[in-house]
C-alpha cells in the first residue's frame, strides 16, 4: 500500500449496518444487496462502522465480522476505510491490528465520547497507540464534536501528530466548524480533510475539500453538487446543495443529534432496501411517524434523487 | 426611501465608538479621522453601534450622540445601517425612533441576551415593536447566537416576522451556523442575508450570500476575496481568505469570545488611529500584550494587507 | 450605616415590578397595596428591581422611580437591597450613585451578559467602578450564572475584591451551584452568602446560609423550612421544601429559564394582586394557562400555604 | 435475595482498577491488598468497574475478570454493587448476566454517550433490557449526566421505569443537581437515591439520601459527617464537609472533567498503595505535579484524614 497516495476524492458513502428485525444481530445476509445498491447509487469509496453504521453501538465480533463482509463487497468500489474507534483503547487497538490484517485501505477513530480527552496531547497518545497497531494501514482522525463533546483544535492535533503518527493520512471532519477545516486543510498541506456534514458540502468544497463522507443515499446529491461546482455552474451547485438541505431539513424534525442516525435507516425502506432497527438508545420510527417522514421527503423530491 | 430595494451589498465595516483614554467617554473628536481612513479603505457601508462598536455598553445619550456624529460622516459611505438594539424593548424602541428620524439607511436589533427569547414567536413579538418605532426604515434582524445565547431558527423567524414587520429586509447573521444562513436565503428570496463571520466569508459567497459585515480594518480581505471569487478565480480566493484566517487564529490567542472586540480595538492603534480603551468588562490588552499581538500580526502579513 | 454589620437573615423578598395593563409604563399605583400584601406574608427584607422586578428590561427613568416608590414603603420592612445592575457599567454607576442618594440598606450588582466578562478579574474591576460610586452603602455582587451566562468562581472573586471593593459585604448567590455557595461562606467568613433558588433553601441552611431571596409569595415556605430546621425538626423541614419543590415543579412545565419568572407573575392575580404582564421577550401567559396553572398549584395546595 | 430490602446505607466506595504499569492488563495482584486498605478504612460497601474504577476504559474480558476478583474479597465488605455499564446495549446485557451468575448484591447501569438517549423513555427501554439480563439482581440507574452528557429527568424516569423494571431499587445519582435528587426521593418513597458527589454530601443528607458513593479514600470524610449529622453536631458536619471541600478545591486545580479521576488516582501512591496508570485518554500526573498535589494536600490535612 502507498501510504502517501491514499486519498480517497469525491463521495465516500457511510452505509448502515443491517441488523436482524429483532436488533439483536447483525443481518449478515444482507451485506451483498446492499453493496449492489451501494454500487448502483455510484458511490466510489465506503466508510464502514462509523456513526451512520452504528458502529458504536455493535460488540467486538460484530465488528470484527462486519468488517470482514464488506471486505468481501470490496470489489464493487474503490476503497474501503474502517472505523475502528470504540469506547476504550485496548478494544481499538484490536480492531486496528484486525483492519490490517484484512486489507482495509484505511482506518479511522474517534476519541471516546465518556472519558473525554481534555487536550489535543491526549488525543494524540491515544491515536498513536491505535495507529501503531496497524504499521502499514493509512490513519485517519475522525473528528465529530458534537457526537463526543471532545472538543479539540483539529490543526493543532496535525502539528502533535505528524511525527508521531507515521501512518497520519488525514481527517473525517463530521466537527461542524468550517473555519477549524479550513485552518487544518491549508496548515497542513498534503494531508486529506475529508467533510462529513451533509449540510454544508458546497461550502466544504469552495473551501477545497476533496471528499465528503454522508449517508449512502444523498450519494446523489453530492455526486451533483460536485459536477456543477467543477463545471463552474454555481447556481446548479447551490440548487443541489438546497434540495439537500431541504432533506436535511425534514429529516431535523423526526429527530436530531444522535436520534438523526435513527431516522436516516428509517428511510431504507423507502428505497426497498429493509436494513431492520437502530439499536438502543437510538429508537426506530414508528410506522405512523415513518410514513409521515416518507410523505415530506417525497414533497421535497427526495425520492427522484436518489432513484437508481 | 425604497425599502424593497435597499440592500447593500460587499463589505460592510462595522466601526468602534471612539472612546477617551479613560472609557468614561465617547470621543467625538475622532469621528471624522476615522471615517476617512474608512474611506480610504474602500469600505462602501458602515454598521453602527452594533458589537463592534460596543453599542451595548453605552448609554441612551452616547448611542444617540455617536449615531448622529456617523451620519455627519455619511457622505463618506453608500449607506449606513444602525444598530439599535440594546438589553430592553423601551430603550431599543426609542433609539428605532431617533434612527429614523435622522435618516439611517436601515436599522438592525439584536434580542436580549439576559431575558433571552425561548422561541421564535417572541422574537417576532420584540422585534415587531421595535421596527414599528422606525416605519420607513428598512429592518434588520441581528442575530448573534454566541453572544445572547439565543438560539432560534433564522428561517422561521422570517416565515413568522414577514406578515408582521413591514419593514422587515434581512438579517445580519452572525450567528456562525452556515446551513441556517443558507435555509434562510433559499426559502426566503427577496430578504437580504448578511454574513458576519470573518473567518467563513468565502464559504458564505460560494452560498450566495451578498454581503458581510466585518470589523473595518478587515475589508481589504474581504474586497480581494470578493473579487477573486466573482472572477472566477477560486484559489485566489482560497488564499485571501486563508489570509484572513490566519488574522482571525492570531487575534484568537489574545482573546476569544467577547474578549475578542477588545483585542480588535487594541489593533487600532497599530494603524495609527488609536480610538481608545474597549470598556469593562471588556479588557484593553497591557502594552506587552499588544505588542505581542503587532508582531504576530506582522508575521501574517496583516500590515501589508490593511495598507491603505 | 454601619457597613460592617449589615446582613439580612431569613427571607429576603425580589418583588415583581407592578407594569400597567400594555406593559409600556410602571404602574405607580400599585406599589401601597403590594407592599402591604408583602407586609402580611411577613417579609422583613426586599431585593428591588432584581430579576423577578425584571429590572433588566426597565429604563434608566423607570428603574430610578421604582427604587424611589419602594423606599417610600420602607417602613414595613426591615431593609431594602436595591438591584443596581444593568447591561452596561455607565448606567449602573448612576443607579448606585442614586441608591445611595435615597439611602437603601444595600445594593447588588450583576455582570453584563451581552459582553460577558471572561474572568474574576474583570468581574472585580467593573464591580468596584460600581461600588465606588456609592461608597458608603453595602454592596453585594449578584451572581447568576445561568442566566448571565457569566460562569466565574464565587470565592475567588471574593479573593480579590475584598481589597478592592472597601464596601463589599456579600453575594446573592442565584448560581445553583452548591459547593460554591459552600466555599465562598467557608473561606470569606464575615461575608454574607445569600441563596437565590427555592429548590435549594434546606440544603443551603444545612451548609450554614444565613438568608434566602425568593420570589415573594414563596415566604411562607422558606419561613417554615428556616422555624423547622432550627428547632431542629428536619422531616417537617423537608416536607416544607417538598411542598416548595412541588411548586417549583409546577411552574416549570409552564416555562423555564428567563420564561420561568413570567410564569411566577402570572401566579399574581390568583393571590387577587393583579401586577400586570411581563415585558417582551417574556411573554406573559395566556388566561387557558393560567387557568391550568392555577388548578395545578391548587392540587399542590400552593394556595393554602401562601394564604395571609 | 431479598430484592426489595436491599438499600446500602452510609459510604459506598468505588475503588479504581488497578493497572500494570504501563497501563496494558489489570493488575490482579493488588486486588487483595487493595481490599484490606479499604476494610480499615471502614468502607462497608463497594461501588466497582464504575467511574472512579474507570470501567468503561476496560475490555470485557477485563470487566468479567475484575468483577469476579471484587467478589472473592467480598467477605470484607457488606455488599458489592457492580457497574455494569458500557457504551453497548449487547455488552452490558452480557454483564448483567454474568454479574447474576457470581452473586453480586446489586448491579448498576449507566447510558451510553455516544449515542445518547434523547428523552427518558428509551433511557427506560435501554435500562429494561439490561436488568431483565439479571432477574434475580436489584437494578440501579447510574445518573452521571455530565459525564455522559444524557440529560433526563431522574423522577421521570422512575415514573416510567418502576412498572417496567422488576428489579428497580434506586439510583446512582453522580449528576450534581440536588432538586433532581430530591423529586426524586420524595416521589418515590421506597426506592434508593444515593448521592454520588463528594462536594455535596451534607447538603444531601439533609435532604434525607441515605447513602453516599465516593473515591474510596474519601470514606473518612464521610463517616464523620454523617456520624457529626445524625448525633446533631451540623457545625462539625460543616467543618468535615469543608474539609472535604479543601481537597476537592485542591484536586480540581490539578484536573477537571473526566481528568478529575486521574488526579485521584495519582493520590494512591501517596497512601503507599500504587495501584498504576490511568488509561487513555485519562493522563496520569507527571512525579512533578504528583509532588505539587501532595504538598497541597498536606496543607488541607488530608493525609491526617485519611490514616488508617
């Protein structure tokens, strides 16, 4: 692997994970029709077992075991990059020696969201513990402050990490701050800054960040919103960035911070693809609630979209 | 005036208020001086009194004072907006009064930060009494989420306040939320979003918004930004703005949230204009500090950039 | 006045401000009749044009008034603390310059919470400048972090001003937290920390609070927690802030935060003492909630306790 | 066991885990001496695999293992209640069970902080399905809200939680709000709330909570307030209670937030017990702030205190 190459551009796609009707497995059976809708939606690049995936809440072997399905998916797109971020370090450094061992194109992790680091120093030991553990196996930060309530100056984490982490390779910026990506992205050049807020993709991209990460399905979206805005078309940017936002928009009203996660897999059955319940703490929509959800993302064209 | 069409656009200062070396009083002798380096800084509209300018530590007679002696200097600028909003609806009423009777522009009015507005409605409620005070003048919601700690959604308060405030043109948003900026300007065509954030301008521009609202010594920044992103010439613009955001992350070492108006004003006297001290509990930088501050800001350039 | 000796105990009384039917004015009429119904509760000490009196939201002309009409009703009560905070420090150098005129007991003094002060340094400076102008009249430092959003450590600013500020004799310590009101009393004896939430006057008294400001209709509440706890009966001392909590309760399902004093004057008329609304942003509440609040404090027997 | 009689009075004290130096395995060779400390420190019963013994920085083979090391010292202590949360519903479910297999007294179970719970319902369903794991187990919540930023009503919570959870029996309440321990304590005669804030300890007693989780060091603290409360002594209460605030005031200069607990554990060696490292991103203390702390705590007697 080329360490210094690895730079996924352009859509990388969070899919969920499918978990039996009950929650209470992973649906193992599920991996291959999803990839093929993955493939059809054309998203190049996945993110497995972040947020969107529930990766958190998933046991050890079910990550282990998920990772490993989709690996075997891993055909139908460019690359795959692994969460590997837990609660605790000693379970992450497990996960990070597992991802090299199956090939992953990168790993990724996050800072516990309990014992919260309180400095960019700790935040830096502890990713240098995981990354070591997978020598040869691009590293990326991810960076979701709302999510962890660590609140960290991505930059000044670049300036600590560079000697430290030798296979440093860039961040999964889900932090909302644009001005904390901008900062990163031009003291730091050479590293990747990769946006992971659907809303604000366009100004991501003016910015000159090269991927976004979001849920598979407003894949689309993006895909448009990164073709007009190099095509010079700013209005057909900002058109695709308001029909995005205005999913955005209706998704905010059935549920927001963690519970959004919960809402965005309510919508797979929209598109013929069941992937089953979030787990808790997260609760699925009702059926009544889901129906009402599907009737205003249809208002707001969100189906025309993403139809494949 | 043609409220329909009053809507300025590019960069809009917001001045300090002078004040004597011990803050006790508004220097009315530096209106003038200041105002033609505005000038000469090619800054075509001014905000007054607003946080910049400390409006909120001053009283009814200084507010009044300082409003007038601007427009004295009104020839100067294409226009000027005022910042009437104060801690209570009796006083800001007052001033809405006073500021269209020496012919302001536009008024702009920021909500109570102590007895803070718990939804939208009673912002609409507040502001609706203040704008009324002013009914041939053009009004501005000044929304500033991290300093009142009111937090509403921009856009509702337009669905709410455009059947209820005649005068109602826009908003200055300093509130750094992008996407509630960008859902106001889509669903609300016709308004005017201001930006107000330094250190997110381009991003704001590649959304479509037409105007910022930036400390003063700020618009060269601004102007080449402008310029470059309208020709097309996005790296340049991503330079400018880079630029600025290493003026921003300077100034941010000195002192952050409300603190960081005082370390703008300190910088004053660097461009030999020194309006004097910020008032408590705002807290001038010590002369060391300050010349801390003057060498880092030389190390960005700053200098070079703001020469006029 | 004999500074050093100063010190209200038990229930300190914050009166609401009687506003006229609009709002728009003072009602000056009302003060005789609620000072008199103050009276009965058996009251010994006011805390004038506080939060409650929504002094904040009042004029310079009103709050001077105000502070004048209660001091015509100073002979049915043993002290008054008049409130001379405001949002910005010119204004209240004035206010304690006229409280002092008009010889109150003492007076209080908040931080600004538009431009918050960032440390317990510039708290002491903007205090002292304050007290100064009313040098031979207590001062009490107000502090009420949540809705000032001025978050500093009570006891060190007592470090630091009790050289500064020849006339300090305590706080009203609004801020809900504990251990800070503990600290503050432990480390500053001869200094009077006073309690300013209901829900925590027992525990308050347990750490050795000398005295409670409270909205005023909750007296008969603190007076029988103060007579219990003293007499050393702790479960009737329990029962009484049990009953008080209730109350509290009640209320915050009626509204919260600043909101949560709308809802107290809105209780008013149902003790047959109309005062009028609040002013805007708060919103006074609508005759359906009333009615529901009513008979919700009735089933709690609010009605029973604060009967006179 | 009788599930409805089980109710640890006085101090519960959850000891750390103790690590290998370099932080990587459980040290299982300390437990015993570890346990013989905390008999002569009179501790009569133990709070593990909580905060304060960082069990969500552990593996669950760690977990299980530490766990079954507590409970072969059991006959050193009146009882043991077990945390048995994680930041997984299928992984504390596994806890459970396993804690009902080797016989603890009592099980604990905190919310996730990633995905966190967003209102009291799913809090009861996550809670639910991790007791019905152990039938035969009472069940308490552990209510930590500003480590896992899950902010709910503890009464509420009960309202729901007591028909759906057999084995319910209290609460675990570390969030620091008193009036939320109070409601719910008098809301819900029968059930356990125990105080699990150090600094608020005697303000909590005398509101009724009959039992106190802490830092096992702190014990000594403890028994004399509670023995100095229930003989009527409030001032030596006070006194002991300040003396525990001096050491509280004095850790907290060394670390805050989640650090607090590494600040503690660095005090371990000062009472001839190294129980190792924390764990990342916990930071322990460099010898030289670890000699700072010391001395300062020497100032405030806490070595007088806490000799066995």
């Amino acid at each position: 692997k080329n360490m210094s190459t690895y730079a996924p551009k352009g859509c990388m796609a969070a899919p969920f994970t499918p978990f039996t009707k009950d929650g209470k497995d992973v649906d193992y059976s599920k991996f291959k029709s999803y990839a093929d809708h993955l493939q059809k939606l054309k998203i190049p690049h996945l993110f497995v077992n972040g947020t969107t995936g529930e990766g958190l809440s998933m046991t050890m072997e079910e990550r282990i075991k998920t990772a490993e399905l989709w690996m075997q998916q891993k055909d139908k797109f460019e690359s795959i990059l692994l969460h590997i971020g837990t609660g605790n370090l000693k379970d992450s450094i497990q996960l990070a020696s597992h991802a090299e061992s199956i090939g992953v194109d990168g790993i990724a992790c996050i800072a516990p969201s309990f014992f919260r680091a309180n400095n960019e120093e700790s935040v830096v030991s502890y990713m240098k513990e995981v990354a070591d553990a997978a020598p040869n196996t691009p590293f990326y930060l991810y960076d979701f402050n709302i999510m962890t309530n660590v609140y960290i100056s991505v930059s000044r984490f670049f300036d600590l990490a560079k000697d430290e982490i030798k296979t440093l390779r860039g961040v999964k910026h889900s932090s909302p701050q644009l001005p904390s990506l901008f900062t990163g992205m031009r003291e730091h050049r050479g590293y990747q800054f990769m946006m992971g807020t659907d809303d604000q993709y366009l100004a991501a991209l003016s910015l000159g960040s090269e991927a976004i990460v979001t849920s598979a399905f407003m894949a689309p979206y993006f895909n448009k919103i990164i073709e007009a805005f190099n095509s010079g078309d700013l209005e057909a940017a900002r058109n695709a960035q308001e029909a995005c936002q205005k999913v955005v928009n209706v998704r905010s009203k059935y549920g927001t911070g963690p519970q959004s996660f919960a809402v965005g897999k309510s919508m797979m059955p929209m598109l013929d693809l069941d992937l089953g319940p979030v787990r808790l703490p997260l609760v699925s929509l009702t059926s009544d609630l889901a129906e009402k959800l599907q009737s205003e993302l249809k208002a707001v064209n969100f189906f025309d979209w993403v139809k494949v």
